[in-house]
C-alpha cells in the first residue's frame, strides 16, 4: 500500500504500459528530450546516420576555440536571414516547433515581410522516413516559376541528427532551383557563419550553372569596368562608397555576397577579385577559388586599411601603380580630415558576433580612442589577418571564438570608460556602473568605409562615454536594490535565515568533496 499523501483523486488514473521496442542506434531517441543544448549527443547520432563527411567540412571550415560552443543566438537565424532578404527565393524549415517558432519571430523581428514554410514531423514520420517525403511533397507544391527563383530547404538540429537526406532533393522543380542545407547547432558555431553556408551552397549550385552554359545576366546589366564582388554583408552606404573608391583604378564595385537576387550570384562569379569585407566566409570563398578568382582580406576602413586595401586590390587585380596611387591620394586626404574632425577620447573594450569586430576596433583607434582588446566570436582566418596583425602591433588583445566570459572578463579586468559588445556584455556593465553600446543595433549597423565611415562612429561613442556620470548617479541611487535579498518588492525587510544558508552550503561543500574524489579514483 502507497504511503503518498493525495488530496484528490486526480492520482488515480489508468497507466497505459507500452510494449518494449528494440533501439535504433542510427537514430537520436526523441524522448530523452534532446535538443540543441545536446550537443555532443546529437552529434553522435547525425554520424550514425551517415552525417560524418558534412560535420568533419564544418569542423574543418569552422574551427572552435578554446570552449566548444560559442554563446550565441541559434545559428540557423543567419542562413534564414539570408535567404529571406532574396528576391523571389522561398524558405522552408524542418526542424522541432518551438525552435521553427523562435527563429521565425527573430526574423520578423528583424524585419522580415514574408512566410516561412515548415515542414512539422513526430517520431513516426522522423524514424519512418515520411518526414523526407513530406519535404519532398512541399517544394514539389511551392515550385511555382511564376513566383520563385529557389526555394531553400534548411534541415535544423533533428533532422540533422536523424539524417534526413536534403541531398536526395531534386536539382530544380518546373525550373525552380532546390537548395538543400543542414544548419545544425552542433555542428555550425555562430549565426554569421550559417550565412556562409547558404551562401556558399547558391555559389556552388550558380557555379555548376554557369559552367553547363549561359545564364541570365544582372537586371542592372554587365558593367563595363572590372568588378570587385564584395563579400559580407554591410551598411548600405558602404557598397557605393567603395565603387567610388575602385573608380580611380578602372574598377567598380560588383555584387554583395550574399545576394539579394539569383542573378546577382553570377555576377559575384564573373568578378575579377572577391574582397573579403567579413573574413570568416569560408564556404563561399571555396567556391570562388574554385572559379579562379583571388580573395583580398581586410577593408577600406580609416587611413591605414584604406591605402593597404587599395593597394591589395590594385595588385590581386594587375593595376599600374600609378592607377593604385590616384586613388589613394583622392581619398586619404579626405579619411584623415574626417577622422581629425570627429576624435574619439576614451578607453574601449569591444566584442561582438558579426564578425566585422577587428575593422571597427581599427576605424576607432584611428578616430583615437584607446582600445585595449578586440573578441569575437567568429574564428581566425588568413583574411582577418591584415587587421589582426595591425591591431597587436599596437599592443591590442585580439581574441577569436571569444567567449561571454573572455568578454567580461577584459571589460571588468580593463573598466573601460566604454564596452562595446553583446547584450550580456553592455548588461554587465553598466551594473557596474560603465557606459555601455550594444554592438549589432548600434555600431555594425552605421557605414564603416572611406570617408563616409571615418567620422562615423564618434557621436555615438563620444556620447556614451560622456554618460559616465548619469550612469555614477544612477549606481549610486539604485545601489543595494534588486540584488541578493533586496531582489523583488518588499513591504518589509525580507526574513533572512543564515541557518537554512549555512545548512545548503555544507550540502554543496560535501557534493563538491564527493565529486573531487571521485575524480581522483
């Protein structure tokens, strides 16, 4: 007989028993609640299922650092990013609801004005297989020429795990290019890389076009000048300020990979020279070599960058020197006016997950500011290796795969009079009373090239460092409050209880001994 206290009859209900199943090793057990905080696990099943070659080119095109797994947003947000800014280009999702819900919200908070497909699944149609032709039965529907260039199909964390096959996909649907993708959180390490992969993936599914014969050309047409495609995306300003910069040399700026529209990915191909604004696209720089073309790092940014740039580009491309000069005396006089007119006065720690992290910190040195360490989420490649070598010359940190501790840990070893980084960084902060930007909304998204993006910079920062003492003030008022025992409202003081405290710490204490020995053993 129970001795378990009921207060109801709601305990006694009908248990239905199961009957025992056999295992399936190359499949990940749904009920043991996995998800994509499960990564070593997940992993192991996506090789049993016949994953292993597409996790070992992640490994290989996305390295992580010291820790595992970046803290970052899902990685699937930067490939759905991507392919919703397209024209004419469908998404489609497959993967747990609640993650399809979140990444869909963040789209559309972001900014995005149209459906995302789904394709739901429940452990039957995932062990069966039905969940590929439910896929395959939804572009089958979608692909409407009238509507859409491609539709992408983006496999998410159990799909992934489970193998379910986008590679088995047709090529095209009624003339409706198919990309099939895995964006899986245990195998891709930030949201920036994601868009990588897909752009990589249209780069390649393009190139095996233009190589079968004649594509469309861009809507704007062919320009008449040699391009520059410009790889990573960037302040709108910043495409236009450098084809004005490239005019002196006879070039022009060509396409910004990722695209906006189909055609646009074919005159990425056809460039002369592909400049690696955002250094960590490894994928689409694979296939871009593929083609032929060379692959400059690095950016127009400040006075420095803009002259080494140019002169990289004027190079990679075969310009005389005297074309390279022109252009660098039309505009570095401009640069280092700009910069001079709008300094920036202050010490700054800065991190970030876009990866144009090293080209802010190289545009705020030279603006004056004193910054003392640069993180950022994204890996180290040969084409951030201009700005990184630039930056430790003049005795900055520079971390890659930084972590949400590597970044605290610098702000609060450093107390900057401003810390540039993510939302839990900026959070951090300002508790302990520093001025604080936030890095996506208020720093990547303002111009960053030529003399448009010199003096770019210094209103925002020089006005939250000048908030120091609003920021003091507010510490000071709000000191002790929403803290410890303080947290919450209270109409009286909270009832404090140092013995219930003492009694869970020597629980700890004595979990921590047992734990340490048994390391030992």
């Amino acid at each position: 007989m129970s001795k378990e206290t009921t207060y109801d009859e709601t305990a006694e209900v009908d248990v239905i028993r199961g009957e025992a199943r056999a295992e399936t090793p190359d499949l990940p057990d749904m009920a043991d609640g996995l998800g994509c905080h499960s990564g070593s696990e997940m992993e192991k099943a996506a090789r049993l299922a016949g994953n292993s070659e597409m996790l070992d080119q992640f490994a290989r095109d996305y390295p992580v650092g010291p820790h595992d797994k970046p803290q970052s947003m899902c990685p699937a947000f930067g490939s759905l990013r991507v392919g919703l800014r397209m024209k004419r280009v469908a998404t489609v999702l497959s993967g747990s609801a609640c993650c399809v819900y979140g990444l869909t919200f963040v789209s559309h908070f972001y900014g995005a004005r149209r459906s995302v497909g789904y394709v739901p699944f429940n452990s039957e149609t995932l062990v069966t297989g039905k969940l590929f032709e439910d896929i395959r039965d939804s572009v089958h529907e979608m692909a409407d020429p009238d509507r859409f260039d491609a539709i992408v199909v983006t496999n998410l964390c159990v799909p992934t795990a489970s193998g379910v096959p986008l590679r088995l996909l047709p090529d095209e649907i009624n003339g409706v290019r198919i990309v099939g993708i895995d964006v899986p959180g245990f195998g891709i390490p930030t949201h920036a890389e994601a868009k990588d992969v897909l752009a990589g993936a249209m780069l390649n599914y393009a190139r095996q076009e233009i190589q079968a014969g004649p594509v469309a050309a861009p809507e704007g047409g062919k320009s008449d000048r040699p391009t520059v495609a410009l790889l990573g995306e960037m302040f709108p300003a910043d495409p236009m300020m450098i084809g004005a910069m490239l005019a002196p040399m006879g070039l022009a700026a060509g396409p910004v990979v990722p695209c906006r529209e189909w055609r646009e990915l074919y005159a990425a191909l056809d460039s002369s020279v592909v400049a690696a604004i955002h250094p960590f696209y490894t994928a689409a720089v694979r296939e871009f070599q593929a083609a032929g073309r060379p692959v400059v790092g690095s950016a127009p940014v400040g006075h420095d960058g803009t002259a080494d740039w140019l002169k990289a580009i004027g190079e990679a491309h075969g310009v005389p020197a005297s074309q390279v000069a022109a252009a660098q005396n039309a505009f570095l006089p401009a640069i280092r006016g700009a910069l001079a007119a709008a300094p920036v006065k202050g010490t700054i720690t800065l991190s970030g997950y876009e990866g144009s992290e090293l080209l802010v910190a190289r545009l705020l040195v030279e603006s004056g500011a004193d910054v003392r360490y640069v993180g950022t989420a994204c890996p180290r490649t040969p084409w951030s290796e201009p700005d990184r070598d630039w930056l430790e010359a003049k005795g900055i940190k520079v971390t890659y795969r930084a972590s949400l501790e590597d970044d605290c840990a610098a702000m609060e070893a450093v107390r900057p009079d401003l810390a540039i980084g993510t939302t839990p960084v900026v959070q951090k902060a300002k508790e302990l009373g520093i001025p604080g930007l936030y890095y996506t909304n208020l720093i990547s998204a303002r111009p960053l090239m030529g003399p448009a993006g010199a003096g770019s910079l210094a209103e925002v920062v020089n006005a939250a460092i000048a908030g120091k003492d609003r920021m003091d003030h507010m510490k000071a008022f709000f000191d002790g409050v929403g803290t410890g025992d303080t947290a919450g409202i209270w109409e009286g003081d909270p009832n404090l209880r140092p013995d219930f405290r003492a009694q869970h710490q020597k629980k700890l204490e004595k979990r921590a001994r047992a734990a340490k020995a048994e390391q030992m053993i």
